[in-house]
C-alpha cells in the first residue's frame, strides 16, 4: 500500500491455507485504512499493448480470454482482481507484464512458423524490465541507452536486452514456459521432444508437466525447484541442477551480447539474481570474453556494482514491480 505521502506498506501471507483466507487476513489488517485504487499484476495481456487497463465489463471478459496463454498465472491474477472488485468500489487497473516488450522488433517477434497460424513472441517479466530500465541512468549513466542484458532470475526466469533503455530482444516467447530452465518449467525444448511427449501424455497431463515437473525440479532428479536448497545440498544431483541453469543463463547472455553486436553492461534482477552470490560468479565465470569480470568481494557482499574495475558495469538491482504498478495507477487517478 502506498500513501499519498510516499509511505509504503508490504503484507505478505504466505503462511496461510488460502487466497482467501489471505485476503481476509489483509481486511483485517488494514482495518478502516481503504485504497483508493487497486493495481494487480498480470502476467500476459494478450495483444495489448498498453502498460496498463481500467478494468471493466468488457476488459474483465477479454481476461477470460487469454487465459490459455498463461494457465500458470492467470487464473491466480484473476482471483486476485475478482476479490478486489467484490470488497473495493474504487478503479482496478490491470498492468500487464507482457507490455513492456512491445517494442520488440520483428525479427525478435516473429516465431519461424507461418503467420497465418497468429502466434508470436511476447515476452514477460516487463513489470520488473521496466523498473530496472527506470533506474539505469542513475546507475549507468550515459551507457544507460547503450545495449544491456538484465537477467530477471527467479522461480520464472528470463533474459532482455536494452537498447535505449527499450526492450529489443528477450528469451520467453509466446508464453511463460520458455527460454531458460526455471523452477519447475523447462524453457525452450525440441518440438520433436514435445511431440513425443504428446505420444505418451494427454493435454491435461502434458500441460502439468510442462508447468510442474520440468526445469530445476527435475534437472534435480526430483530434489528441489528451489535454487536456494539445491545450492546448499551436497548431492550431486542439485550440484547438476545449479551448473546447467548457469551455464543456460550464460549462453542466454551470449547469445543477446552477440545478436546486439556486443553488450554495454550487464544486470542481475529477481530472487536468484539478487540473492544468489554464487550463481552469479557461476554465470559470470566464462564471460570475459565480452568484458564481464565480477569482484568477488562486491557480489558476496551483493553490492550494487559488483563488475571488476576496468571491465564492464555488473549491476544487482533488485527487483520492484510495484513500485512501477504504483506509477501506472497514478495515471488513472
């Protein structure tokens, strides 16, 4: 909750049984301190391209929607509006995460099927993109507007290059389960593994799998999807895990720095990439070749600056979605 005065309140209920009970909890707690507009994020917003939506009738149906473009995400972010349009009479807006990528050029939108089929890339994670993209100019300075690759790691994970602090390129497509392994989602796979895969699941299967059961957890063997646990296990297994995400996450890297002719900075965002000193390092370990050194001090100390001196800028900036959720209401207020 923020104030008019700038004052910001966090409630977190993770401990509770329910969305429900969640909200509830939240009544209480706020008491007779009542918003005066609601911001809730949604993780796609189809082909909108507008960073945020007043949602009425007609913007809460076309939710309904696209649904099947998110089915991990939405029906929560959804929960989420409905509970607050029931207990609120005041304007919810909608900021959509897919938003920020709509400068995407074509050949980083197009997909390499035909268009007639109306699939493309979309890209997410724009909330926090955007965020990061707000504070680089502080951070960076004049190679703020040059070519960047801010790396949001997380439970979702993804990969954007900037230039002139705009989204040209970005590692997940049509949906939240590609690009780079993640938690429990696979990224990018062989469309003939998907293929047979569809041989021996049926869609409701397939789809649990491919939302549930890949990435982390089953790189792990089943240990964990957590990157926190399998950096402090001692199996070989989690060991696996940890130095395939890393080095996906560095060939991500490579792979925008070489579309983009070279990078200007680096950016690490999202629980692993602000939290993770070691997977960082890991990352970072075979990146010299395109100037990227990191102090070993400054990233286990999580600095904001945690590049060598004479290499290239690696910054960690944490990730605010809403803080940029905030901006977007007060537009509609």
């Amino acid at each position: 909750m923020f104030e008019a005065d700038g004052t910001r309140r966090d409630f977190r209920f993770g401990h509770l049984r329910s969305h429900q009970e969640a909200f509830d909890q939240l009544m209480q707690t706020l008491s007779g301190d009542m918003p005066d507009i609601v911001g809730h994020r949604f993780v796609h917003g189809g082909e909108v391209v507008d960073a945020a939506r007043l949602v009425d009738a007609t913007e809460r149906s076309r939710m309904d929607s696209i649904v099947h473009l998110a089915p991990l995400h939405l029906p929560g972010n959804i929960m989420g509006l409905d509970l607050c349009r029931q207990r609120f009479d005041v304007p919810q807006i909608a900021c959509f995460d897919t938003a920020f990528h709509a400068t995407l050029p074509d050949l980083a939108r197009r997909l390499p099927i035909s268009q007639t089929l109306g699939l493309r890339r979309f890209g997410f994670h724009g909330i926090n993109y955007a965020y990061v993209a707000s504070r680089l100019e502080d951070e960076l300075g004049d190679l703020a507007r040059g070519k960047v690759v801010v790396a949001h790691l997380g439970s979702g994970a993804s990969l954007c290059l900037l230039e002139n602090l705009k989204s040209t390129d970005t590692t997940m497509g049509y949906t939240p389960a590609g690009g780079i392994p993640m938690g429990t989602r696979a990224g990018d796979l062989d469309p003939g593994v998907m293929l047979e895969l569809a041989k021996r699941f049926n869609h409701e299967q397939l789809s649990n799998m491919v939302y549930h059961q890949m990435g982390l957890i089953a790189l792990s063997d089943g240990e964990s999807n957590e990157m926190s646990e399998l950096i402090a296990s001692n199996s070989a297994q989690a060991e696996f895990a940890v130095s395939y995400f890393c080095r996906q996450v560095r060939a991500a890297i490579g792979s925008l720095a070489a579309k983009a002719g070279g990078i200007d900075a680096l950016v690490f965002t999202g629980g692993i990439g602000e939290h993770s000193a070691e997977v960082r390092a890991e990352i970072c370990s075979r990146l010299d070749f395109i100037g990227i050194s990191l102090n070993d001090e400054s990233n286990m100390k999580h600095a904001t600056s945690i590049g060598c001196q004479g290499t290239k800028p690696v910054l960690v900036i944490p990730a605010d979605e809403e803080v940029m959720m905030h901006r977007l209401c007060l537009t509609f207020n």
